[in-house]
C-alpha cells in the first residue's frame, strides 16, 4: 500500500494531485448542464459535481469553480435563473467531454460538438436532445465556499424527462437501462452493472434482494 501525507500532497505537481484527490470520491455522475445567454446563445458543459440536497423541495446542487476567470454555466444561471441538467449516456459520452474545451463566450458547445437542443415550453435554457433523463431547474441559492472559493448553486427541479420505461412502480428510476455513464477522477468514464436492488434497512432485520419494482 501507498501511504501519502500532508506534505506529499502540498508538493505534487498541481495536476498530478488534481488526478489524485479527484479519483478519492470514486464514481460520480456525469451530467451536462445546459444554459443560455441573454443574448441567446446556448452553453453546455460537464459536471461530475451534482448531488441530490431534498425530495420537498426537489433540490439539487452542484459546485461550481472559483469565479476568479470567466464561467460561462455560473453567468448565465445568475443572468436567467434558469438551468437544465442532462444525464450523459453511452451514445454521446464523447462529445459531452468535449464541452470541458474553453470556447468562448460567443461559441455554443451544442454547434461545437454536434450535440441536439432541446426545448419545452416555459423553460429558457436548452436540453440535450439525446439525453434520456433530464430536468429544468429554476435558480434558488448560490452560496459560497470561503475555503476553496467555490460556490454551490442550488436549483429546485420543475420539469423531468425520462424514458417512461425507465420509472418503475414505486418511482425507483433504472438509469442502468438508460445507458448512464459516471465518471472517475478527471478524465475516465464508466458504465454500470447493477448488484441488486435490496429492501429497506431495520435494525431487527436484514436486508434482502428486491425486484426492480420493488418486489422480493
């Protein structure tokens, strides 16, 4: 076994240890989140950093880096209120890494990286076209993170698309079926293959395999 202290870490080449403590996490989803400007240019880029904040309210957050050069996701949520995230699949894995290239402001990563808009009515920021989960969500909070200068935006979901067959019957989502990728460290995307799904925990009782609609 590897052993690495404080001091190793401070010394890494900065890259060398942004591999590193990323790949600490394990497996995180890969999700592009879309945006527009107000001059309506759409933007897409990925993130490994959305997490579910609560059912009621239907909260999601992500982070976001340190505004000290131009973010264009971050600008454009606190322009419009508005974002999507798109769950990213094996059909189009590629191109959402892509969108991680610095174009600039005027440049829309969907023309870049032949990735489809998408749009319902009531909702601003695009969806990817080829993502078979997604949702809009409207601006709630940004709070900031004095430790790393890092901000957690917070939106409330108020759309979802998804493949219907994907929803079982007690709202369990397959994402599995979705051909859902995740990412690990910076860099390498994963498929799954799922172990099971088990019952709910007691403590005077193990835990046994259940269906993918919730039956044993």
């Amino acid at each position: 076994m590897k052993y690495i202290n404080h001091d190793d870490l401070v010394n890494m080449a900065p890259r060398y240890r942004a591999q590193i403590i990323n790949s600490l996490s394990g497996f995180k989803s890969a999700n592009l989140i879309g945006t527009r400007n107000e001059k309506n240019i759409n933007n897409l880029a990925i993130f490994s950093s959305v997490f579910h904040l609560g059912a009621s309210p239907a909260l999601v957050g992500f982070i976001s880096r340190p505004d000290s050069v131009e973010r264009h996701t971050l600008k454009n949520i606190q322009q419009t209120k508005q974002f999507t995230i798109n769950q990213v699949s094996e059909n189009f894995w590629q191109a959402a890494h892509q969108t991680s290239a610095n174009y600039a402001d005027d440049e829309s990563e969907f023309q870049q990286t032949g990735l489809t808009t998408d749009f319902i009515e009531g909702v601003n920021a695009p969806f990817v076209k080829e993502s078979q989960l997604k949702y809009a969500l409207k601006l709630k909070e940004i709070v900031p993170i004095p430790l790393n200068n890092t901000l957690l935006v917070i939106g409330e979901i108020t759309d979802i698309i998804c493949e219907q067959a994907a929803i079982k019957t007690d709202g369990y989502i397959d994402i599995e079926s979705l051909n859902t990728v995740m990412v690990s460290g910076l860099d390498s995307y994963h498929t799954s293959q799922r172990l099971s799904r088990l019952s709910y925990a007691k403590p005077d009782k193990l835990p046994t395999k259940i269906s993918l609609d919730n039956e044993k």
